[in-house]
C-alpha cells in the first residue's frame, strides 16, 4: 500500500511511485491510500488495483469523541487487511501511525523525527534539494525498485474527452485557447485576481480565447475573475478533476497558482506557466523541463512556506508584465512547434 494524503497535486506527483512499483511487481495488488478531494487523480490510473480513502473531512464533523473511534476503526481495518508492504510518502504522524498500525512486514518511510521509529526501513534524507517526484521515488530506490519512469500520470476517459470539446465548441472558432487557473490551497499562494484579469485581457487582445478553470469552492473567485475582465472569457462549467483535465488537454497554455490544477495539466501534456512565492518551483514546480515558472527574483523570503502573509509581497508585486512576457515567449514556443490546439 502507498499512503499519501492530502492535496491533489501531492498525490498525482506520486502516481510514478505506482507506475515502477507496478513495473517491478506485475502480480502485486497495489492499493493507494489518499483522501477523498484526491480520489479522482487515481480513479483511472492502470497500475492500481484500488484506491482506498481516508475521510478526513468527515472527521471534523464529529465531536472528538465519535472522531476517535472512527479513527481507530480505520486504524483496525487498515489492520485487517494484512499488506506486506507499506510505502509511507507523506510522513506526518497520521500517515506515519496508519503505516505502523498495518502491522505489515515491510514499512518504508523517511527519516522524518520520531516518525522514523514507526517504520522498520527508513529512508534517508540527506537535505540534498530535489523534486517531490524524485523526492517520492527515493523510497522506492531505497527499496531496490528499479525505477523507469518518471512523469506523473492522469489518464483522460473518453466520457470527460467528449464532455470537454462538447463545452469547447462554444469558443470562438480556430481561437487558440489559454486556460488561467486563479485558485489555491492556501491564501498566500495566489496571485491577485486582478493581476490575472490584466493578463487575462492582454492575451484576449492578442487573439486567444480565455478560459476561466476553477475547482470544488472556487467558482465565485472564477465569476470575480470574470466581471474584473473587460474582455470576453469563459468560465467553465462545474466538472469532475477528470473533465478539468481534459479542457485543460485543449489548452495551448495554462498559467496557473501552485495548485492541484496546475500539475494536471502538465500531467497531461499541456504547457503551464507556473507562479510561484511562498512555495518553492524547484521542489513543487510543475514537472517536466516544457514548462515555465515566475517568481518575484527580488524578494529573499521566497519559499517560505506560509500559508498565510499579511504583505504577501511575493504575489502582490509580482508583476503582470513580467508574467505576460514569460506567457507570451512560451505561446511562441508552442505554436512553431507541433503542438498547436485549436477547436476546429
């Protein structure tokens, strides 16, 4: 079983773990132990047998008590099903407690505090900076596990292929299209929406039809985004991650926040324009050397990590400017190559 919780873009960076586990062990039943708003980064992917989920969410809803003995139900199921194999990628207390409640024979994780005491093979982390691709894949190369790809996954069905060129046929015809995905987990990771909506415009003058992407609780940042721009943009309809993807697959280019949103559509081969503050672009940026980042290269407080910042300097000075250069450098790229997309 490999356990990694929390966000969408955390787990579909370790959909490679999957992939050479499944290489290795052709006969092996591989489970994937994530959260329910991840549930759909796997749901199609080939090379699980299953995915099983951690309500988290629900658990808030309960008072401590009842949250306790749901807890330590899931605890005792986890149990029950007697893995051999436990690959903890996450490494907080509560993966790191589901890992040494398997009781399985193998429990792999890395050398984070006491956490470590809860597996009986620990992974190393020398301090050495990588991506959290590598990062991930380090456990299985502790393993032996011989790794041979790299590159996250996220297949597309049919189903949310044909629902997303369906809502696209609505665009301008032969307009090449931008997706802008304005939202975030944390506060302090979004550039202001009305940055996006300057850009928003600049490239609707230049000719490209924009689209307004958003997710679970995000629709009234896309509708502000919207009325914030004077040109014309869409704003997609409310679609599974799945659909999402493949809206994005018809992009020419996705300029997004650190987010969920931006590593699925490099995932599923889509330029992305990366803005990056608090969070690091050579650890969490978008995978695969197509893409482009932008960060503000003055400020000495990058990469902090905080989820929230009363200047949030590194967004709010970020300027439009220099993001529309980088966009328009990588627009160029993409339509002398191969790679054009247009809604016919």
């Amino acid at each position: 079983m490999i356990i990694k919780l929390r966000g969408v873009g955390d787990v579909l960076l370790a959909t490679p773990v999957a992939e050479n586990l499944r290489l290795c062990l052709p006969d092996a039943h591989i489970v994937f132990l994530a959260e329910e708003a991840s549930r759909e980064v796997l749901s199609g992917n080939p090379y699980l047998d299953e995915v099983a989920v951690f309500a988290r969410a629900e658990l808030s809803r309960l008072s401590p008590a009842a949250s306790m003995l749901r807890q330590i139900r899931f605890l005792m199921e986890l149990r029950a099903r007697r893995f051999d194999c436990v690959i903890d990628l996450f490494g907080n207390p509560r993966s790191a407690l589901m890992a040494f409640s398997t009781g399985a024979r193998l429990r792999t994780g890395f050398d984070f505090r006491v956490r470590r005491s809860m597996y009986n093979c620990v992974v190393p982390t020398d301090g050495t900076r990588m991506h959290e691709v590598e990062f991930n894949l380090r456990a299985l190369e502790h393993l032996g596990v011989e790794i041979v790809t790299r590159d996250p996954l996220f297949p597309l069905s049919t189903d949310s292929r044909t629902e997303a060129r369906t809502w696209l046929s609505g665009l301008p015809r032969g307009a090449p299209i931008v997706g802008l995905a304005p939202c975030g987990g944390w506060a302090a990771k979004r550039w202001p929406l009305r940055s996006f909506a300057i850009l928003g415009d600049e490239l609707a003058r230049r000719g490209y039809a924009i689209v307004l992407l958003w997710g679970p609780g995000e629709l009234e940042s896309g509708r502000e985004l919207s009325q914030r721009m004077r040109e014309d943009a869409w704003i997609i309809p409310q679609v599974g991650l799945m659909s999402l993807g493949a809206i994005m697959e018809c992009c020419q280019l996705v300029v997004a926040n650190d987010s969920g949103p931006m590593h699925i559509a490099a995932a599923v081969g889509t330029r992305v324009l990366g803005i990056f503050g608090p969070t690091d672009h050579e650890l969490q940026g978008p995978w695969g050397p197509r893409h482009r980042v932008v960060w503000k290269k003055e400020l000495d407080c990058l990469g902090c990590n905080r989820t929230v910042c009363d200047e949030n300097s590194c967004m709010t000075e970020l300027a439009v400017d220099d993001v529309l250069e980088v966009a328009l450098e990588t627009l160029r790229e993409v339509e002398g190559s191969d790679c054009r997309k247009v809604i016919a």
